[in-house]
C-alpha cells in the first residue's frame, strides 16, 4: 500500500519512517474519514427544515472530556513510538571505518575519500564532485558541512535529510540495503542555482565497491570531478559557473 | 478617577463628530470601522499582488521554461520565460506579502479593529489616534515592500524564513537593496502591530460594557485578544533578529556569517521564535470567525464555550515552545529535538478539541447554507485536512524525510489558505452588512465558494502526493530530476486548479464592489445574531451606538433558547423571568 | 449624551497605564531577543572578555549613576504631581531631562573613544553586539528625553493631563532597568 | 491620582540603588571563581532592577494584571536564551 506514493526505500532506517508514516497515514487517514462522514451527516441531517428547533445545549462535559483525552492518548504513544527511531537516526552512530566527508558549495557537492591513509586532510584525499559512491549493507558515516551557504543533503529512497551549515560539521549515517544509482538532490534554498544542485550517490554491492575503490581512491592522480557530471545536465547546472566567486574559506573549528 | 478618564476620551471624540473635512474622514480617519475599512482593502489590494505572483511560481512548476503569457510585458529581456532568480523572488514575496500584508491585515488589522469595539459594546478604540497612526505605519511599510520589486538587483529571493547566511551575503543571491528593504518593510510594519496590538488589548482590558465579563466575550473577540498578545511579544523578536541582518548587509557586522565567527542557526532560531507564534497569530482569528458564524447559522449555542476560549489560551502558550519542529534537520541539537516532538505533539490537542466542538455546534443545529456559513464550514473542513498533515511532521523521524518537501507546502496553504483565507473570506461576506450597510448577492457568494474550494483542494491536495514522491519546496524546475519526473502531470493539474482559483476571485471581487455600490440595503440584524454589534444601524454610526450603551445580561450564543419564543436572544435583551 | 457617552471600565487601572505596560512588554522582547543572543554568543565563543576589558568601566559607572539619578528625580516629578506642586514637577522633570541628556552625551564620548581606539562595530561579534544593544538603548533614552521635554513644556502651561507622567515615567524607568542588566552584561563580566 | 496611598521614600531607594551599583562593581573585582563573580553581579543587578520595578514603577503597588504583563516577557525571554543554549553554547 502507497508503494506509488513513497519512493522505494534502501536503507535501513527507512523501514522505521516509513512505518511511522503510514502507521500516523492509517491514524490521520480514520480521522479524517470519521471526522468528514460526521460533518457531512450533521450538515445533512440537521438541515434547516420547517417545524424544528435547534437543540438547545451549551455542552457536554464527558464528551469534551472524551475528545479531549482521546487525541491526547493517541498523540501519546506517537510521540513515543517516533522518539526512539529519532534517537536511533540522530543522536546514535554505528560502529564503521567508512566515513566521507561531503562539503556543500553553491551549486555542487564535494564527496572526500581519505584515500590510503584513512585520514583527512593529508595529500592522498581525493574528492569527486557531485558523485558518491558508498557500500551496500555497511553503515556510511558522512561529516557534512558548507563552504557558503546552508544546503541540504537529501537522499529521497535514503529517507535521509541533514541540513549542512557553514561553519559546523554535523555527523550523520546511513546504511544502504540494495546497489543502485540514487539522486540526491539539494533540499534547501540555496540561491538560483538551487533547483538542479545534485548529487548521485552509487551504492555498490560489496565486491563491486572493492573494484571501485581499487580503481578510484588508490592512484596517485585525484580524479576530482572527472567525469562526475551525470549526462543529463540541465541548463542550470551550467549557472554555477557564471556565478561570482562565492568565499570558500572555512571556518575553522572553534 | 479612572472612569473619568476613559470618559474623557468618549467625550472628547465626540467633539469632533461634526464637520470632519474628507481627510479626516476617509484618510486620517480615527474611526475605528474606517481603519478597519482601510486596512480590508489594503489586505485585499496585497491579495492581488500575492496572489499574481503565486500563478508565476505554478506556471514555472507545470510549464518549465516557457514563457508565462503576459509576463513578456514586465520580462522583456526573457520574453516572459522565468529565470531562477526570478523564481526565487516570485516565491519568496508570495509567502511575505501573504502572511504580512494579507492575512494580518485582514484577519488582525481589519475585523480586529471593526469587531472589538463593536462586540465589546465601546464606543471606539482606548487610543483612537494611535490606532489611526497604526494603520498609517503598515500602509507605508506596504509601500516599502512594494518597492522592493523596482530596486536593482530585484527584491529578496532568500525565502520568505531569509535563512542566513543566504540572505546576510549579498553575493550570494546577487539580492542587494531589495533584502534591506525586506528586512525594513518588516520593522515598520511590526511598529505598526505593535501599536495596533496594545489597542486591541487594552480596549478589551478595559472598554468593556456593563455586563461584560470575559467569559460572555464572543470567542472572536478572545481570538482577537490572544492574537494580540502573540504579536505584540512575537514581533519584538523578528524586529532585533531582522536588525542584526540588516546591519550584517549594510554595515558589515558578522552574526551570522560563520566565515567570520558568525552563527547562520542564531537566525533560524530567533526567526522561529518569532515564527510559530506567527504561524498562530494567522490562524487565530480565523478559528475566532468561524466560531462566531457556526453558531447564528446552525441557531444553537457554541459547543463547549469554555473549552474554546481555554484551548486558545493553551494554543497561545504553547506556541512559543514548538518553535523548533521548523528546525529538526537543519543541524539543531538532536536533544532538543526530543523536546520539541513533545510539544508539538500536545499543541495538536487544543486544536482537536476545537475541531470537535465545532463538530459539537453542527450536531442538532438548525443549518441554512448562506455563503458566509459554507466559508465557515469550508474553514472547519480544511483546517481540519491542514491540522491531520501536521501530525506527521511532529513525529519527528518522518519529518526527516518530509521536511522541505511540498508536503510541508500542502500543509501550510491548508492552514493559511483553507484556514485563514477561508475564514477571512466568511468574515467578510458576514460582516460586510454591517460594515458597509448593504447585502452582499448571495448566487455570486455560492458560485465563489465552490468554485474556490473545489479549485482550492485541485491545487493544494496533489501537494501531499508529490511531496511524499519527494518533490522538494522552492526548487525551480522539477524536471531537472529524474526522480520527480514521473510525477511531472500533478503539477500540470495543480496549475491548472490554481489558475481556476486565481481567477474565481475575480467573482469575489465583482460581488465585493457591486455591492458596496449597489447592494441590497442591510438591516441592523441581517443574520438574527446576538452578538452586540447587530445592535447598531449598518453601517454604525460615528461612536456605534445611540445615546445608550449597551449593557449585556448573557453569553454571546443564546441561540433557540427556552427563554423567549424566537430563536436568538441578543446579549443586551433584559427577560424578566415568566417562564423559569 | 454626556453622561451614558462613559463606557464604565471594568478594571480600575487607566487604560493608559495598561497599554504603556503592555509596551514595556514589547519592549522587553526586543531587547531579550538581543541580550538572549549575546549571553548565549558569549557563552559559546572565548576571548570576549578580553575584548570587554577595552571597555571603560568608570565612564560606565559614572553613567549608571546618572541614569539611576534620573530615574529617582523623574519618580519625583511624578510625587510632585501627586502632591500638587506645579513647580517641583517642572523642577524635577528639568533634571531628569538633563540627567538623560548627560547620559548620552558620557555615551557620546565613550563611543567617540572607543571609534577612536579602533573599536567598531564591525571589529568583531562582541563589538557589533556591544554597539547595537548600547545603540538601541540610547535611541530609548532619546525618545524618553524628547517625551520629558513635551511633559516639560505642556507642564509650564499648567498640565491637565497628568497621569501622562506617571506613564512617562514607566518608561524612563523601564529604559533604566534596561541598562542596569546591560551595565554588567557589557562592563562587568 | 490617589493621594492617600503611601509613598516610599524616593531618596532612600536611590541611596539603596547607588550602593548597590557600587557593590557590583566592586564585586567583579573579588577574586573568586569567575562563575562565582558573574553569578553575583547579576543576581546585585536584578536587585538594582527589582527596586527600580517595585518602587520606582510602584509595581508594588499594582494590580496582579500588571504584575503579569511584567513577569510573561521576562519568563519568555528567560526561555528563549535556555532555548539557544544547547546549539550555541554547547556544540564545540
């Protein structure tokens, strides 16, 4: 049910959102039913026809207290069935030896592999632009971060969002179940070139992802950027570069 | 001592009552339903803009790229095609002229003004000249925002939130003078809340008639109330924050420009802290209205009289703890975000109990269907839908991944468009014969409202299935995706339903000025209601009422009720006891 | 006409005072907005104290003192209405006028100082905060030494209205309490 | 005006005030912990505002209506900067 609705989901957290979702679809959806039929019923059963008086009541205080308790019960257990996948996605992070740094900039994403070394900052990093490439079925670390203004990572079949802002690195993960190609998309107003800013993260099945790396992150010439522009560039990709020169420094940790 | 005072303002106005010039009259009017009148068609003037650059934005999101007929006028370099800045712009005045200098002026400016003094039974406003001064503040901040549009540069295209440092840099838009102006317009336009809003509240404080308690107020007069006291504590906090920007642009300080120590989620959250207060000051009134039209019209009291004023009163203080659900992924403490999942949760509860007590009003009702009902009913429905779509951006692991989606845009125009335009709407249509003393043409109204609601859901409904597709808000052109492009033919149907909107408010306004022209002429009480501003002739005289005040014996719904043999009983109606 | 023209207040307080105090409300918003902002900048950045320690704590003290002296003799303008003493209301409403007068030109002086020792608003966060925040209370002072002197002249032609004092004095006072806290957020820690 | 309600002694208060101004300054200078010191300078300044509220604006006085137009910004102030705090303070 609603497979046409959400996108297809490949990682793992998404199956808690997505039960969330539609566990709080079925609640809302009854709501709305119930509350639609009974609105429609009153507007037509109570009509104004010849002869009859309205009733005439202020209230009734155990329905109110009824309707008063009953959405707060329901809202209850939501806030405690959403708190701990809240925790689990946000405020935990699996054990893993896999970390990218992801840097955003009007209008690209910078993808970092610390190369051999297992360290950033050192000579070996390389850095594609607008291309990830991640594992299957091993949880991804990613630092997120802005060199100009805030953007979002937004990985739709990932059911993962992180704002990245200037001057804060902000760690998040997630792990992903099933090799494909995925558009990631940026998903805050991040200046004119903010429709069309894109990524595409790969996620390789185990031996795949080997083969890339052996191919990628070990030689000795970075490929930055080389060939990471997807075929389908729009014309607003091409905006970026028309852009004035945006201020890159970062701010350094405080 | 202090009845001599506020005696000496109803006196003192009185004064003047002879011989105004035009000025005085119709401009520098002290007349509370004129500043009422001035601030409704200052709303509904702003409409027009607003809702011209809403088309813009739908035809861009149906029709990429081509050129929008009859913008080749204003584009001509584009030929009338849209350019992402211009997008950018189109979206971000859309949002700020609606919720600034619509729906506040209406809602707040224009029946706060024309209700409280009215259903109050006062003469006028505690301050008449600050009051006067507060519409002349908002008009000019209008006019400020308005000339954003011819600055160079174009006007602000940060998003109608500004988030920094986006809209500190000014390289990073190419936005110049038009952001400044943005963030001027803005402080203006709070001086002139401000003075609007320690009106409203000391008037209710204090200008009540005889009789008068707070709980016999019309549940739009405590609305109206509890709006005030939200903007005259919400605003101050938009005003310092959009000074802090303004001086970031204009005089080079860094507060949120992190390459120089600056801190860009300073501004979300002192935005949102103004910001959901906001969100409640918007809706509100609307919640006020509609609880004043469902009871005349169904001819029985409000369910649960205490329960609403109580649930707004709760509404009002929770807001100010929600504010960081607007914030869950843009890098806030997750810890926080645990906080505020709790609250947002509770905040959904006031707003059941609301929901259900107008269902409780509609039960065992007496119903006629005149247009000002079906906008009220048109309100209850879709806030309803609004309201239900909020619940799953409170639980905070599916707002992940809904967050800045048109999931969140669906949910707002239900709010703001289904709840507060609606409510709007029927405030106007109800009270239009008691503010220009004529009828408005009843076919007009019924072909306005199906029109607009069936146009409405057409629009703002396939923005739910779209956004959970994973259609980001504020994006240009959804065909530059390939994961939206599936899903393309929705927006063409949402264009071609906001189209449909758009332009079935030509009948609106059509009905609105014919009939302040050449309506039918209003009796005092078109509607048999019971609240005390059906008292006075329509449209009211200069000081409302006659030689005598009212004074008021009962709550303000005492619709069929045993004590007299019609059907309402109007608050300042004395019944000597014969039949209990 | 005259008589039932009275709309009889429900509460005892004058709608005048009501509204002022729901504008002091107001107006603690918008300065709380800015002192919220600095206590939390400071708390989450180091070094401010160094850049507080160019700030001239005397000059500072001998204005508290001044605007803390004006706030007793403009509470005193407000005694003399109540006693009826035209000519200490004038008297005293001359000095608080003065007092604030006084006050901004020691800001004066001290903001010419530190412009002079290199220390502008865009110098850095704590600066553009220290700026700003003093900035904006001297605006309030202002518009309080220009309400003052209205009070002032309207009181040489025999003030009819004269709880406009009481209310003027609400906000003197507020503007006051305003940079009591300031004082210390700024000079102090 | 009221003239039978009693009246504080304006001049005392401003005595009480100008002393307490003194020892706040006086204090920033104690050699304590620098929390410690901090703590005690806002705690002599909300005297210093508490004399001015109560005595000067005759809050004292006053209906509990006003008391409450007072006390709701300050509270909601309070909240906002304990609001700010986890991101802004505490994120290094």
């Amino acid at each position: 049910m609603l497979n046409w609705w959400l996108p297809e989901n490949v990682a793992t957290f998404g199956d808690e959102i997505d039960w969330l979702f539609h566990l709080i679809y079925w609640i809302t959806g009854i709501t709305f039913v119930l509350v639609a039929v009974t609105f429609l019923a009153f507007l037509f059963l109570y009509r104004d026809r010849p002869g009859r008086r309205a009733r005439y009541t202020h209230g009734s205080t155990p329905l109110e207290i009824a309707w008063t308790v009953t959405p707060t019960l329901i809202l209850v257990v939501l806030t405690f069935l959403s708190l701990p996948a809240w925790s689990r996605i946000k405020m935990s992070m699996p054990q893993t030896d896999f970390v990218v740094q992801v840097r955003a900039k009007q209008f690209n994403w910078e993808f970092t592999y610390p190369g051999a070394d297992g360290k950033f900052g050192t000579p070996d990093d390389k850095t594609f632009l607008d291309e990830m490439h991640v594992p299957t079925g091993k949880p991804v670390r990613i630092n997120l971060g802005a060199r100009d203004v805030i953007h979002s990572f937004f990985v739709p079949q990932f059911r993962f969002k992180q704002d990245a802002v200037p001057g804060r690195e902000i760690a998040a993960w997630f792990e992903v179940r099933k090799p494909g190609k995925y558009e990631a998309p940026c998903a805050e107003l991040c200046g004119f070139g903010h429709s069309g800013m894109k990524a595409w993260v790969f996620a390789h099945a185990g031996a795949d992802y080997d083969t890339w790396a052996a191919e990628n992150l070990k030689g000795e010439a970075a490929p930055a950027a080389a060939g990471a522009k997807p075929a389908d560039a729009t014309p607003a990709d091409a905006k970026p570069a028309d852009a004035k020169p945006v201020k890159t420094e970062e701010k350094a940790k405080r | 001592m202090s009845a001599t005072t506020v005696h000496g303002h109803a006196a003192h106005a009185e004064h003047e009552h002879h011989d105004l010039g035009f000025i005085r009259t119709y401009v520098f009017s002290t007349d509370h339903k004129m500043i009422a009148k001035q601030f409704l068609f200052m709303g509904l003037f702003m409409l027009i803009i607003g809702g011209a650059l809403a088309l813009v934005v739908r035809w861009q999101l149906a029709w990429p790229e081509t050129p929008v007929p009859g913008l080749g006028m204003i584009l001509t370099e584009t030929g009338g095609v849209i350019e992402p800045s211009h997008y950018n712009m189109a979206f971000t005045m859309h949002a700020t002229i609606m919720i600034f200098f619509v729906v506040m002026p209406i809602l707040a400016g224009a029946f706060g003004n024309f209700l409280i003094p009215l259903q109050i039974g006062a003469r006028d406003m505690a301050f008449p000249t600050l009051n006067m001064l507060s519409f002349w503040t908002t008009f000019p901040a209008a006019l400020i925002m308005i000339a954003g549009f011819f600055v160079p540069g174009g006007h602000a295209a940060a998003g109608w939130t500004s988030y920094t440092p986006l809209s500190s840099v000014a390289q990073y838009t190419g936005v110049n003078w038009g952001q400044n102006l943005w963030c001027i317009s803005l402080f203006v336009m709070g001086v002139g809340s401000m003075m609007g809003s320690i009106n409203y509240i000391t008037t209710i404080i204090n200008m009540r008639a005889p009789g008068m308690s707070l709980f016999r107020m019309p549940l739009a007069l405590w609305s109206l109330f509890i709006t005030a006291i939200l903007l005259l504590l919400a605003l101050p906090v938009l005003t310092s924050a959009a000074a802090m920007l303004l001086f970031d642009r204009t005089l080079g300080t860094n507060w949120f420009n992190p390459s120089q120590g600056g801190e860009p989620l300073l501004w979300q959250h002192l935005f949102w802290y103004f910001g959901h207060p906001e969100v409640y000051i918007l809706i509100l009134p609307a919640m006020g209205i509609a609880s004043e039209i469902l009871p005349v019209f169904c001819r029985k009291p409000i369910f649960g009289y205490h329960a609403m004023a109580f649930s707004m009163i709760g509404i009002a203080f929770l807001s100010w703890i929600v504010y960081g659900h607007h914030m869950f992924v843009s890098g806030m403490n997750p810890m926080l975000g645990l906080t505020f999942t709790i609250t947002t949760m509770i905040i959904a509860v006031p707003s059941a109990i609301k929901t259900f007590n107008w269902l409780g009003t509609l039960w065992g009702g007496r119903i006629t269907f005149p247009p000002p009902m079906l906008f009220a009913l048109g309100f209850v429905s879709m806030f309803v839908i609004g309201g239900l779509s909020g619940i799953f951006m409170a639980s905070t692991p599916v707002d992940i991944y809904i967050q800045d989606t048109y999931f969140i845009v669906a949910h707002i125009h239900y709010v703001v468009f289904g709840g507060s335009i609606m409510g709007a709407f029927a405030a106007i249509y109800f009270w239009f014969p008691k503010m220009f003393g004529r009828m408005t043409n009843n076919a007009l109204g019924h072909v306005h409202f199906w029109l607009t609601i069936v146009a409405f859901n057409v629009t703002f409904f396939p923005m739910h299935i779209i956004g959970v597709g994973g259609q980001m808000r504020r994006i240009y052109n959804p065909m530059q995706y390939e994961f939206l492009q599936h899903q393309q033919h929705w927006n063409v149907i949402m264009t071609v339903g906001a189209l449909v909107l758009g332009f079935s408010q030509i009948l609106f306004a059509i009905n609105f000025l014919m009939s302040i022209a050449s309506g039918k002429k209003a009796p005092a009480n078109p509607w048999n209601a019971n609240t005390l501003e059906w008292l006075a002739e329509s449209p009211p005289p200069h000081l409302n009422w006659g030689p005598r005040i009212p004074t008021v014996y009962r709550g303000p719904y005492e619709y069929s009720s045993p004590e007299g043999p019609e059907d309402w009983l109007p608050q300042d109606r004395l019944v000597v006891a014969s039949s209990s | 006409m005259e008589t039932t023209a009275a709309t009889r207040a429900v509460t005892h307080i004058l709608p005048g005072k009501v509204g002022v105090w729901w504008f002091l409300a107001s107006e603690v918003m918008l300065f709380g907005g800015l002192i919220g902002s600095f206590i939390v900048s400071r708390l989450g950045s180091s070094g401010w104290s160094g850049e507080a320690a160019h700030l001239s704590v005397p000059v500072a003290a001998i204005n508290t003192l001044v605007l803390l002296t004006s706030s007793m003799t403009m509470v005193m303008a407000f005694g003399a209405v109540e006693k009826g003493d035209p000519r200490g209301l004038r008297t005293y409403l001359f000095l608080t006028v003065l007092l604030g007068l006084t006050f901004l030109g020691i800001k004066a002086y001290e903001y010419s100082s530190e412009v002079a020792a290199g220390f502008t608003p865009v110098t850095g966060l704590f600066w553009s905060f220290y700026y700003t925040m003093t900035g904006l209370h001297a605006l309030h002072v202002l518009a309080g030494i220009i309400t003052n002197l209205a009070l002032f002249v309207m009181a040489r032609r025999g003030l009819r209205n004269q709880h406009r004092v009481e209310l003027a004095g609400l906000y003197w006072h507020f503007v006051d309490i305003v940079w009591i806290f300031l004082f210390p957020l700024l000079y102090l820690t | 005006m009221t003239t039978e309600r009693a009246r504080p002694n304006y001049v005392a208060v401003w005595v009480w005030l100008v002393v307490l101004m003194i020892a706040g300054v006086l204090a920033s200078y104690l050699p304590f912990a620098k929390s410690a010191v901090i703590f005690l300078v806002f705690v002599i300044a909300a005297m210093k505002a508490l004399l001015v509220a109560l005595y000067y604006m005759h809050l004292k006085f006053e209906s509990r209506l006003i008391y409450a137009m007072a006390i709701v910004p300050v509270v909601l102030v309070i909240g906002l900067t304990f609001l700010l705090f986890p991101d802004l303070v505490f994120h290094h």
